[in-house]
C-alpha cells in the first residue's frame, strides 16, 4: 500500500509514530521563575551532536501565544535557558506514565509519582535521584516546526549538555551498560519497548563506532 500525507492514511490509526520507532523518551525536568518544578516525558527526543555534546526534544500541538497548561517544559525553557533529560529505566516505567498527564501549572509531577528531586550540578532544575543517568542541558536554540493548524505550534529544542549524572550501579568495567538500565522507548499506538539485549558490529576499515573515544 501506499499514500501521500496530503490525502490522509487509509488505516485505521496513523502508523507514522509505529514507523518511526523505537524513539528514546527524554524525561524533561524544569523549573520556572518562581522555582516551580515540572516534570515531563517526551518520545520525540534524541541527541544530535557530539562535540559539545547536543540533545533535542520537541513540544507538539502547544497553544500560540499564551501558556499552555499542558505543555509547562518549553514556557520554563524559554524563561531560564535550562532542561534537565533524565532517562527512563524499566523500573520507572510506571512513574513516567503517571508524569505524562496534564496537569495545572505548579503541580510538581516528581513529588506527584514518588521521584526523589536531587540537585544538579550547573541548572536550577533538579533531577530524578532514580533515574540512571541525567543530562543537564543548557538552551541553544529553539526552532519553530510547521502545523497544520495556525493556532497551534510545533517547537523542536536543542540543549547543550553541561553535566552528566550516572548511577554507579548501571556501569560495568567503565562502560554504561543499557542492559542493566533497560531504557524504555516509545513506539507507535499505545505501545512501548524496552532494551534488554544489545549486539555489537565493526564498521568497514576497522573503525570504532564513535562511542568509544576517550
């Protein structure tokens, strides 16, 4: 089968988020002016740059031009510049679903699921204690993304990672071991994946595959 977007999809759910699939969730962490901790995951989230080192997440279907209740991350974004990316592990998997929900401005989705705030490093927003790594981030830049609808947008975010927390028990022999994290990812419909098992391969020529730089 095929189909062009402009026509609509002929099945019963849009598949495109089953396509593209697994998508890591980026457990976005902020605070607003008042200190005022939100807490929220995003599946359109992924690191685009190495050297500094670069992640991305972007808000989908946001208000124009007020503050929308759903969508504290970017409006706390845009007041201080700062995100934290905390990663969801298979044990938290619950706690990140519960912190999904809309809720009012000010409600602090941590306490809410039963996350432990720790301090950062270089931002005022805190971390989840639980989580096995977190990426403090710095705002770059934040780009605008076309909608269909005018009344709403579609912001992509880019951070510059500052600091990284990893839990020690999720490291084996100095490397971050996925499969005693078990992150979870988001795939299309009301579906999940998580990583258990990894295999390995060399590029052409020998070549490492660009994590293993010192």
């Amino acid at each position: 089968m095929h189909y062009r977007i402009q026509d609509g999809h002929p099945l019963p759910h849009n598949p495109f988020k089953a396509i593209v699939a697994p998508r890591p969730i980026g457990w976005i962490s902020t605070v607003d002016k008042a200190g005022r901790v939100n807490l929220a995951p995003y599946s359109f989230f992924n690191g685009v740059a190495d050297d500094p080192p670069m992640v991305m997440f972007s808000i989908n279907d946001r208000k124009v031009g007020r503050r929308d209740e759903t969508k504290d991350s970017l409006t706390n974004v845009r007041e201080t510049g700062e995100f934290a990316a905390n990663v969801v592990g298979w044990e938290l998997r619950d706690a990140m679903n519960l912190s999904s929900g809309a809720f009012a401005p000010g409600e602090d989705e941590m306490a809410m699921a039963g996350l432990t705030a720790a301090p950062c490093l270089e931002i005022a927003a805190p971390r989840i204690a639980e989580a096995p790594a977190t990426l403090e981030c710095r705002l770059v830049q934040e780009l605008a993304l076309p909608h269909g609808d005018r009344s709403m947008e579609n912001v992509m975010v880019i951070g510059q990672v500052v600091a990284v927390h990893i839990r020690d028990d999720v490291l084996t022999e100095g490397i971050f071991d996925l499969t005693k994290v078990q992150p979870v990812a988001r795939c299309g419909y009301k579906d999940y994946a998580v990583v258990r098992e990894l295999f390995a391969m060399t590029r052409p020529g020998g070549g490492d595959a660009g994590n293993l730089k010192p």
